[in-house]
C-alpha cells in the first residue's frame, strides 16, 4: 500500500467511456467555432474603440505607406526573439 491508501485515501484509476451521438458532438464543433469567433470579432471590437491603439495603427500604416519597414529578422533581434 502506497501512503495516500493507508490514510484512507485511494487513487481510482478506471477510465471510462461515455457514449455521444455524432450529431451532438458536431453541434458542440459547431458551438465553439462561434464562440472563437465571436471572440475574434469582440476583440475587433474593443481594439477599434481604443483610441490609443487606433492611433498606433495609423502611425504604423503610415510608415508602411512611406517604406519605413524592418525586415522580421531585425524585428526578431530588437525584440530578442529566438
């Protein structure tokens, strides 16, 4: 016997299996894609409301629209990514 069973306390290890009809796990498929996407689209949202961040994303566009690009590997160095 292991500690945890001689204080009274024993591990159950079964697995079992439950039965679900396809049609109800397709339905649970089907509700988390809206889910992730009603997600997505709250974010979309909240973001466009943030005033500092729509303004970010105007300066950014604008230096893309003028060239001022870095390359991912510089981006990944400034950043110390990988």
């Amino acid at each position: 016997m292991n500690d945890d069973e001689t204080r009274g306390h024993q591990k159950h290890t079964t697995t079992e299996t439950v039965t679900v009809p396809s049609s109800l796990l397709q339905k649970m498929s089907e509700a988390a894609l809206m889910v992730e996407a009603f997600q997505d689209e709250l974010e979309d949202y909240l973001l466009s409301q943030d005033d500092a961040f729509v303004a970010r994303m105007r300066q950014a566009r604008a230096h893309h629209l003028q060239g001022e690009t870095r390359s991912l590997d510089d981006l990944k160095r400034d950043l110390c990514i990988e």
